[in-house]
C-alpha cells in the first residue's frame, strides 16, 4: 500500500490493485476515510469514514483538492486509467 502523500501526520493511500474510479485512502492512528478524487478535474467527494469529525474531513478534502494533479497523476500510474 503505496503511500502517495502525507498530510499532517495521515498517510494518503492508492492500493494497486483497487477498483475504479479513482479514490485514496486517508489513514490515521485509528481512523480511515475513503475519498472519490473526480479525475482530473475534482473535486474530491468523501465516500466513507469511520474516526474522523466533520472538521478534520472538511481539512483533508481541502488538502486533497490541492494536491488533486499529483493523486490523479500517482492514480494512473498504478492503474492506468481514472
């Protein structure tokens, strides 16, 4: 499970062989969200998430949709389409 960012202590993850469409996992110590990222134009949407507040998903969403090029980008290279 590649970690393909890091945002404040979370792991940003693509599994390589995971389904489509194009999505990361957010993890923490004890919390997981899933996010769709809408390749390439975004905005990233939350799918799932168990151990997060509202706040901290509003944050990570905010992060994702900044970095939206290279995850789309690290996306396709695992998996070769969105």
């Amino acid at each position: 499970m590649p970690t393909v960012l890091r945002l404040d202590g979370l792991r940003v993850v693509i599994y390589p062989n995971d389904h489509r469409p194009a999505h990361v996992h957010v993890r923490g110590a004890a919390s997981e969200a899933v996010f769709i990222l809408h390749c390439p134009d975004g905005p990233p949407a939350l799918r799932e998430s168990f151990g997060f507040n509202t706040r901290e998903l509003g944050r990570i969403a905010i992060d994702l949709a900044g970095a939206l090029a290279t995850l789309c980008a690290e996306w396709r290279v695992f998996h070769d389409r969105y």
